[in-house]
C-alpha cells in the first residue's frame, strides 16, 4: 500500500503541476487553399486540463461558424506529464480571397494567426448554383417617410435536390428603425422557366426612425447542392447564399403638414365614436364615450391622444388608453394600430349642450396628402331639475332664518333658490334627516365601545334584542335627498359615510377608506370632498353642484356594479339533483 502511495503521489503532483501552468495556444488548419463553397476545419488546441474555451468571435469575421466540440487528453511518459485540451471548429467562408484566422487568447498567451486562401467558382458552376437556390427581396414603398411602414418581403427558393442547414435567417438587425415579425414564416412552391422550387418566405415591417438612407442588411443560410455530373465536382457541395445589401432613401416630414400636428404617417385613417347606451343623459348620471383610432400602416404607439374639448357643464372621467397592434398580412398591408380612449361624461347643469367635434390629422403615405380624420358635432340634452341643481340662493331670508332650528356648521345647508313654502318643507325634510343621521352616528358608537367590552360583557348583552342598523336603501335615498338639495361638503361627506357603513357593513370612517380604494373615480371624488371640506372658504370654488353629481353618480354605478355581480353568482334556475 505504502509502495503505491508513493507511486501515485508523485504523478498527482506532476499532473497538477502541468493543469496549473500557464496555457499555451495555437491554431492549425487542414488545408491552406479551400474552394468559396468548402468548409474549412480549424484545430485550435491548449496545454492544459478542462479549460474554458477561448473566444472565438474574432474568426466571425470572415468565418461563418457551423459547429464545434471539445476533448481533453492526458498522458504521462516516464514520469512527464503532458495534458491538454482540444476545440475542433468547422467554418465556412464568407467571401473569397485571402482571408485570416486572427490570433486567439488564452490564459495570457496568443496564437499565430492564419492565412487561408479561399478560390471562387467556375462562372458556370456559380451561374448553376445561383439557379438552384436564392434570395429574393421586395420592398414596399421606396422612398418611405420616415416613421412610416416600409414593408420587407424576403424569399428563399430552393430546387430539387437542395439541403438547407440550420434556421432561417432571423429578422435584420437594422440602426435608427423598429422591425416587427409579420406572423411566421410561410412554405409554398412556384413555377420559375419551368423549374419547379420550394419557397419560404418571411415578412416584416420596418419603421425608420430618422430620415436618410435605410440600410437593410444581407441574409444569409447555409446548405448544400447536387450539382450536374458534367462539372466533375463531387456530386454535392455545401454553398452558402447571401441576399443583396439594400439602401432604402427615407424622407423626412412634408414640409405642408402643420407644425402644431403630432406626425402620423399612416396608409389609413378611421374615427370612430360609440356610446354605452344612449348619448341622451339624465342630471347626475354618467354615460360612458369611446373614441377609437384605427390607423393602417402603423403602430398604436405613435398615435396621439385625443383632443376632446369638453364644455364647461361636463365634466369628464377618461379611462387609462388602450393601444393594440394587428395583423393584415392577407392584404398585404402589414401592421393595424389601434387606441381605444374611454370617458365616463358627468353633466353639471340640465338642458342642450353640445359636444365639439373631434379631429385627427393624419398623413396619407399612399397619395402623400396632408388628411383630416372628423367626428361631427354632437347635440345633447341633459334631463333634470334646473331649479333645484343649479339656482343660486340670491339672498337670506331673517323670518326663515328665525324660524329654523339653531344648527351647528356641520347640519347648514345651502338651497338652490329664494325661500318659499316648499323650500321651508324641503328644510324641514332636510333637517328631520339629519337628525336621523346623528342617530345613526351615535348609535354606530355605541356599537363600537359595546364592541371593545370584555367577552363575559358581550355574551350577557347577547340575549337582549339586537337594535335594528339602518339599510343600505334608507341611506342611500337620505344620501338622494342630500344631494339633491346641494348641501355642503360637510353633510355630503357624513351622508355618503353613512351610505358607505350600511353598504360595506363597516362603521363609517373604515366603509369610507373602502370606498375610497373601491376604484381611481371614487378616491378623486372623495379627495375634492375633502379638499372643499378644509379649505377656507368651502363655498369658494362653486363646485358644490358638481360635487353632489358626482357622489350621487357614482354611487349609482357602484350599486349597479354590485347588483350585476349578485345576479352573476345566482345559482341555477333549475338545479340538478343531487
């Protein structure tokens, strides 16, 4: 055992010794002058053990690449240990002429580089090769605007007997332009002077993005052919084709296309409107408008908003937009851009109010004409109760002050006309609300300290009857009474609180921060509530009319929303047995 031991040590050491040292590097090839259509075996090998390879990006230069693999050899003569390891590339020439293996690096050290001769083909040889499989190009249109749709159709056609090797070649890589895939490639065949071929083809869509010249680079995919037995080659040979280098001219913007425009080069331009519902609206009650944008030739990124011009008396709620790009490959007129805007619209005041017309301008790449895209003009008119929305109180009226109960700041209420015998009624009604309201609130607190006692306090007061908590629909036409008669924020926030605690089941500073984190349109509502409530001057910005819609909308479509979804989670009409 001992004997062994002192064996194997020391070629371990000697081993390791050699793995350790520094790695030497070179670079052979098996032949010096190769045909344009030959492939090319370098051996690039290293003193050394389990190396990380060298990078061979430099030979890319007028090598193509087409597989490598790796080996590790060790062996020990008389106590002297060799090792090393070994990368086998197969390559194949870019172009001809004399072309060089650069020197590679390793480990510090560097190889001599390589001198390879690369010969072209026969004439007729190369004229029978390019017969037999090629690239062909189409692009349309030339010259193109710049950030216009310049599309690229690329074809490979292959006849009998070709082989292609590897993938087809993947999108150009072009500066200063977006290119989008149109869908996958295609197979199909054609008929070209009676020579039948294969054909896949590709398409793109390419986006310049500065004016000038566009270049589009070569392709490239590797194969084999069987060539005619007259040549005296080897019956097949591996060739590589190459696509043409196209420089497309990009103009810059027409110098007629309004300054004030954001550009929007396009084949087609569509504007269209659509309503949820009927555009006729009621006070307080929003409708929903959609504008949609569809531009031919183009991406839904580069389509601008929209300039809506609401009047003063509406006031609009827009939805983040919605942008969508689509295919039309069938027509040949490559990408659809699509912007979805949608608003919910709020009227303020009752009676007519018209809506401005909508404009787009737009840049005609087919006729290269300056267009318009136009939504009309639209008459609406708002139902409702004018005198009790928007009237202003003129002046107050000492007999009527008088008369009413002493009330604190938080209970005023502003009306929307001078006193009369129905106002004094509305008061009233008002009032006798309110009082049921700090009813509410006072027993919505007693439940909260019953709610902190002791367990043993709770379980005794169990068996007493429970008092009954107000309904979400007696709240919810205090809350319709409020609004109507435009109180201030102080009773609208503590009408809507008290809404929000019988629709949620909460007491209502918690059902008011439900509320207000149920969606975006409710927390602005709430945060103008707030903002009117601590200001100075609560009745200084006139939006006290505005607000009181808007709460009353927005409830309505919350409890619409809830109502839907009841009726979604209803169970079956007709069960099945169980």
């Amino acid at each position: 055992m001992r004997q062994t031991r002192r064996r194997v040590l020391p070629l371990l050491g000697l081993l390791l010794i050699a793995c350790g040292a520094r790695a030497q590097i070179s670079v052979q090839t098996d032949a010096q002058s190769i045909h344009e259509t030959d492939s090319l075996e370098i051996l690039v090998q290293a003193s050394g053990m389990n190396l990380d390879a060298p990078d061979f990006s430099p030979i890319e230069r007028d090598f193509e690449i087409l597989s490598s693999r790796s080996s590790s050899q060790y062996r020990s003569v008389n106590g002297r240990v060799d090792a090393w390891t070994r990368w086998t590339l197969s390559a194949k020439p870019k172009r001809t002429g004399r072309l060089t293996i650069p020197a590679l690096e390793l480990d510090g050290h560097r190889s001599q580089p390589v001198t390879i001769t690369v010969k072209p083909l026969d004439a007729e040889v190369r004229a029978t090769i390019d017969a037999l499989v090629f690239f062909e190009l189409d692009v349309a249109p030339e010259p193109v605007y710049v950030q216009a749709q310049l599309l690229l159709v690329r074809r490979l056609l292959y006849a009998d007997g070709v082989q292609l090797y590897g993938d087809m070649p993947a999108p150009p890589d072009i500066q200063n332009a977006i290119v989008e895939s149109l869908g996958q490639a295609r197979s199909t065949t054609v008929t070209r002077d009676g020579q039948r071929y294969g054909v896949i083809e590709q398409h793109y869509a390419i986006f310049p993005e500065r004016s000038g010249t566009l270049t589009i680079p070569a392709a490239a995919v590797s194969g084999s052919v069987r060539l005619p037995r007259e040549f005296d080659m080897r019956r097949r040979t591996g060739v590589r084709v190459q696509s043409e280098v196209l420089q497309i001219k990009v103009l810059p913007i027409p110098t007629d296309y309004p300054a004030a425009a954001p550009w929007l080069p396009a084949r087609r331009v569509e504007l269209i409107e659509a309503w949820d519902g009927s555009p006729q609206i009621a006070l307080g009650t929003p409708v929903e408008r959609t504008l949609i944008v569809r531009a031919e030739g183009t991406v839904a990124s580069i389509i601008p908003p929209l300039d809506v011009g609401l009047p003063d008396s509406i006031r609009g709620y827009p939805d983040p937009p919605e942008l969508h790009d689509s295919l039309m490959i069938e027509s040949a007129e490559g990408l659809v851009g699509t912007r979805t805007e949608s608003m919910s619209l709020v009227p303020s005041s009752p009676g007519p109010v018209r809506l401005p017309p909508v404009t787009l301008t737009w840049f005609d790449t087919v006729n290269e004409v300056v267009r318009e895209a136009r939504i009309g003009a639209r008459d609406l008119e708002v139902s409702g109760d004018a005198g009790v929305v928007n009237d202003r109180p003129q002046s107050p009226d000492p007999a009527a002050l008088a008369e009413a109960p002493e009330q604190p700041p938080a209970a005023q209420v502003n009306f929307g006309r001078p006193r009369s015998e129905g106002d004094r009624v509305s008061r009233e009604l008002l009032v006798a609300l309110l009082v049921l309201a700090m009813i509410g609130w006072g027993y919505t607190g007693w439940r909260l300290r019953q709610s902190r006692r002791p367990a043993a306090s709770v379980s005794a007061s169990a068996s007493g009857p429970a008092p009954r908590e107000p309904s979400e629909r007696a709240t919810f036409r205090a809350l319709q009474s409020v609004c109507n008669h435009n109180a201030d924020a102080r009773t609208l926030k503590a009408a809507l609180a008290d809404w929000a605690g019988a629709h949620y089941g909460e007491p209502p500073d918690r059902a008011l921060a439900a509320l207000n984190a149920a969606d975006r349109q409710s927390g602005t509502i709430i945060d103008g509530l707030n903002a009117s409530l601590y200001a100075a001057d609560p009745h200084a910005d006139g939006r006290g009319d505005l607000a009181a819609a808007e709460v009353l909308a927005m409830v309505r479509r919350i409890r619409s929303l809830n109502s839907t979804a009841s009726a979604e989670t209803l169970g079956p009409l007709y069960p099945s047995p169980s």
